[in-house]
C-alpha cells in the first residue's frame, strides 16, 4: 500500500479517501501476488507486467477499469449491482456499497485471461 499513499493524500474528501484506501487494501490483501503501481495518475495492480486492474476518483463514484473484455464479460453483474458503466469502466457511487465478489471475480478473471499475456494491455 506504500505505492499508494500519495495518491490517497491528494484525495480531499475523507470518505472518499476512506473508500479507496479500503478497495485497494482489500485488492492487495486478496491478491497478493499482483504488482502496485501509480500509472496515469492512478493506483493500478499488475501481474508479470501486464494491467489487472486500475482505479481512478471522480466526483460521484469511484472508477473501476479492468479493460474492456472484463467489461463486457460482467456487464451484467455490474448493473445488477447497480453500478453503471461504459466500454472501459465500471462507476461505483461512493453512496453504494462495493460488490467485492464481483470485484474479485473480474480480477481473477483478468488473472486467469491474461496469464500468457506479454504486453501490458491486451491487443
């Protein structure tokens, strides 16, 4: 989490704040063997240098990008969820609650699709 600490300092709103220390604990926490880094001005995971999962702060929910075969691949859990979403991301009101199970789920996902994968994003 060290990684993160200063994207997290520039976050104004404490719950805010609160909320995206406690996903990206939960992400390292569950999947320890993944990589942290700050790539375009947001906190990301990896696995053998190729993108996981990254995540990014707007004013009215939290952004989640897992690439857009994740996307389409949970579509469906994401909205059934409540959380809307475009090609690329999934937006988490700070006002709902997080589905870690379909969170854990796209990252494994992502894992498992991406394990022979040498490029950073997939092609």
């Amino acid at each position: 989490m060290e990684t993160f600490e200063q994207y997290l300092e520039k976050i104004d709103t404490p719950q805010q704040k609160a909320r995206v220390a406690e996903v990206l604990a939960w992400v390292a926490a569950e999947f320890p063997h993944l990589d942290t880094k700050i790539a375009w001005n947001q906190p990301m995971f990896t696995d053998h240098g190729t993108f996981i999962i990254g995540f990014s702060v707007s004013r009215h929910h939290l952004a989640v990008a897992p690439e857009r075969v994740a996307i389409n691949r949970f579509s469906a859990e994401a909205t059934k969820a409540g959380y809307d979403h475009t090609k690329e991301l999934i937006r988490i009101p700070w006002d709902s609650p997080v589905d870690y199970g379909l969170l854990r789920r796209i990252i494994q996902f992502n894992i498992d699709d991406k394990a022979e994968t040498t490029t950073f994003w997939r092609k």
